[in-house]
C-alpha cells in the first residue's frame, strides 16, 4: 500500500493544529465548494513531519499502537455506529483531520494520546496535536450485541470493507491517477473528512471527504449502508488543475498470486492464493463477460471498451475452504467488490491492469472505469455509482466457476472450465454446444460434457498459440443458438 498523504486545509471547514475551531457551519455542498477553491490553488505537499520515535515505525511496532476500544466515538450514546481511530506512523504519516457532523455544525474530533495505548512506542506528549491516520467504522452486523468492523478508511484514498461473515481482502480507492504509466503513478488523498453522527435507528452512516493531489481535488458523499452485502453510495464531484488524459473512476486493488489456470513456478502446498479470481463486467448493451485473472511475467493492461456500462468489478468466487487450505488467510471469507453506475457515463473503458509478483504480500491488481475523452483543467465532472461488497452478483445466466490451464502436448495447451447455475438445469444434453474462439492460434479438441460431481458443465479445449506472444481467448456455453452461459474471455501468455 502507498504511504498515506493528507494535510489541514486552512478554508472554513477545517481545524488548522494552531487554532482549531470549535463548531463551523456545515451543509452538504460545503465539501464541493472547498474542492473547487483548493483547485484553483498550486498543490501544496503534504506535511508529514512527525516526532522521530513515529516517522520510521515498522509494521510490527505500528501495530501495537492501538485505539482505546472505551474511547470509541459514540459509544455508549445509543447509536448503531461507532467509530475509532489510527494513529499517525509507519505508512500513514500524513494528518488527516476528521469532524463530527451534527444538527448542521462540523466538530473537530481532536487527537489525544489518551485516545491510544503504546506498547514498545513512547507516547507523544499530552499537548501533542498530531491528528489522525485515519479511521475505521463499527457496527453489529454479524449479532446484536457487538460492533464489528464494517469499514475502514487508511492510506492514501484507500478504503476497505466486509459484508456478514466476511473478512478484509481487496480494497477501493477514491481516484486512481496514471496508473501504469512507467513515469511513475499518482497516489491522491483523502486529506479531511467529515462524519455524520448516526440516528438512533440509522440502517446507514455519511462520510463526506476532501480529496487532493497534484492533478486534481474532488469532494465526496459516502452513504455506507452494512449487512449482507454492504453497500457504499458515492457521490464524486472531481475538479483537475490540469487536463487528465488516464484517470481512473471507481478504481479497486486486489491480488492474485496464484491458481490452477497459472501457477508455474509456485512451490506452495495451498491450491489457490488470491483475494479475486475475476473480474466480472455487463456492458452497456447487456453483455456478461469474466476475465479470468492472472500473474504475468510482464505488465498486462487489458481495454475493454464500452458505452454506458452497467456493472463491473473484482469478484472472488471460490468459496469453498478446500479450494485455499488455508486456516489463517481464509480467502473463502474475502469479500468481491463490483461497481454499479448510477446514469451513463458514456463511452470510455473499463481497464484492467495485472502486474507481476513473487509473493501474496503485494496487491497486484487494479481496475477503473477510465473516461474516453481527457478530462479538462477548471472543469467539474460527477461520478455517482454504488459499490456492492458482498459474494457477488446474480446473473442470470451460468457462470465461469473455475479456470484450469495444462499441457495437452509440447506445442499445446488444455484449458478446462467449470461452468455452474441455475440455466443449466433442464438443459437436453444433444443441444448444448461450446463456442470458442481466438484472435491468434489454432482451437481445437472443444468438448462439452456434464460435470456429475459440480452439478454443472464441463467446456474444455486446446489451443496451439503457434508461437504467438499473447492470444485473446473467447468461450461461450451454448444451447443451440442461445447463450447459455456469460462470455469467459482469457489472456494467454507463454
């Protein structure tokens, strides 16, 4: 993860560590207004000077400095969220001031090492005004009686969140900027946020945040509503300095380390290591696709280009615990993240970027929805879109349940797939067929069978690349001339 970045900003809404205020005066365009001002202003670097003992923390000594579950904001107030806070150290060296929002008037939630105890860490002194890493939510999502952690918002623009019963895996993040660009990529931050106390008997908690970075501000209103699926509402209203030809909207980071459809080299007793399995997309004229993810040897950026999509997103399917072995990664438990535009946003693409890695430690996959046309300095653009953290989406079509990639001969490979859902049941036999295609290469050997032990079907094929560097894949089920099942659509690289 980037080191995190944010600093006060000195309009009205904001606590400067010199003279905070109070109580300001606060509405819901207040964040949208500040956003437009802070553009029209060179982008300042962040402060991110800390007392020696904090600024070279390792992971290790980081985590021991933890927040006083007693001292949580709202506790013991009859709300149905509470929240707590991290401290400033290791990665996150940049303040981030955050208010409480209540009856119309913005409060700053002032730092206090008493906040905090600090093991192997000397404490700041009691006058110390250091604000805020960042901040996590609390809610009873899994029982009643207790506040789990539901969200939490730490580095950069980074932002996590679980739905019932799952735990952390791949994280959104509020603009994603030059991503892949060999020049070296943007990181935006968050570097104020405004929280709204809950209701009594709220179902949901707002976060309007303050977003900086040197090509761009943006304010934002995130509606986080947990459960089953936990549902985050954004509004983005994005303002560049100068004009921005690569930004990424509604951009996600996972991992992907290894499966059966790409593991050479992997010495590992487990079968898979990953947070997603996919990436899922329905276009804008309806179309289910998923691409298969993998761990290339170079840099791999897919386009895929479309007008108006509807939905799009890291999902992680396999469920089942024997297909990880692991007892305490769980990436059964990992929860998928897929985008949903509210309104059209037009023609552009949703990009996928794969990087290499040696290990499970490093997220190395990134996707974003990036406009067609460049978006222009002192312009104002909005993005609103739901994020569903949760298991999935239901479609109504079968779905690509797994990928398996091995060798048919020295010049061949054997690609099986595991195909499962309800529109296969019923199905005759004699009508069900598998088209597959490729841009390069000979397919060969297509064979459709019922898989009695999945409950589903069985697509498997060869392809001789003919020596070709990168061959595009493409798989269908079929009953006669009807789709069966959505697109599998695959990368193949020596």
């Amino acid at each position: 993860m980037p080191i995190a970045a944010s600093f006060p900003f000195s309009g009205a809404l904001a606590a400067t560590p010199a003279a905070p205020p109070t109580e300001t005066g606060f509405d819901p365009s207040s964040v949208r207004r500040a956003a437009q001002e802070l553009a029209q202003k060179a982008f300042v670097a962040p402060d991110t000077k800390l007392p020696d003992n904090l600024k070279d923390l390792d992971y290790d000594k980081y985590r021991k400095i933890r927040f006083v579950p007693d001292k949580a904001i709202w506790r013991g107030e009859g709300t149905p969220f509470q929240l707590q806070l991290f401290h400033r150290g290791f990665f996150f060296s940049n303040r981030v001031d955050i208010f409480e929002v209540s009856q119309g008037k913005a409060k700053p939630i002032h730092y206090s090492p008493s906040l905090f105890t600090f093991e192997d860490v000397q404490a700041p002194p009691p006058d110390a005004d250091l604000g805020f890493g960042g901040f996590r939510i609390h809610a009873p999502i899994n029982r009643p009686d207790y506040f789990d952690e539901v969200g939490v918002f730490l580095g950069a623009s980074y932002f996590r969140a679980v739905a019932k019963g799952q735990t952390y895996g791949l994280s959104a993040r509020g603009l994603a900027i030059n991503t892949g660009d060999p020049k070296g990529e943007e990181f935006p931050f968050f570097k104020t946020f405004w929280i709204e106390k809950p209701q009594a008997k709220a179902n949901s908690i707002v976060i309007h945040a303050l977003l900086d970075s040197k090509r761009a501000t943006a304010a934002y209103r995130i509606t986080v509503r947990p459960g089953d699926t936990t549902v985050y509402d954004i509004e983005m209203t994005l303002y560049p300095r100068v004009d921005m030809a690569d930004p990424g909207i509604a951009p996600m980071t996972s991992m992907f380390f290894f499966d059966a459809n790409d593991r050479a080299g992997i010495d590992d007793f487990r079968p898979a290591v990953h947070d997603s399995d996919g990436l899922f997309m329905r276009n804008g004229r309806g179309e289910s696709l998923w691409r298969v993810l993998t761990n290339p040897a170079d840099l791999q950026v897919s386009s895929f280009y479309d007008n108006n999509p509807r939905s799009f997103g890291l999902l992680q399917r396999q469920r089942n615990f024997h297909a990880y072995e692991d007892l305490e990664s769980h990436f059964e438990t990992r929860p998928s993240l897929r985008v949903e535009p509210i309104g059209d946003w037009g023609n552009g693409e949703v990009r996928l970027l794969e990087i290499p890695t040696q290990n499970e430690v490093h997220d190395n996959i990134v996707s974003f929805w990036r406009p067609k046309d460049p978006l222009k300095a002192k312009g104002e653009y909005t993005f609103t879109y739901r994020l569903h953290w949760g298991v999935g989406e239901n479609i109504p079509l079968a779905e690509f349940a797994k990928t398996r990639v091995g060798a048919a001969s020295e010049s061949t490979r054997l690609f099986v797939l595991d195909i499962v859902g309800d529109k296969l049941k019923g199905v005759k036999p004699e009508t069900v067929r598998g088209m597959v295609s490729a841009n390069f290469g000979k397919i060969s050997n297509v064979v459709t069978q019922l898989n009695p032990h999945g409950g589903g079907w069985r697509l498997s094929f060869n392809l001789d690349p003919e020596k070709k560097p990168v061959v595009e894949l493409r798989a269908q089920l079929m009953q006669n001339d009807d789709p069966l099942s959505e697109v599998w659509v695959y990368r193949w690289t020596p």
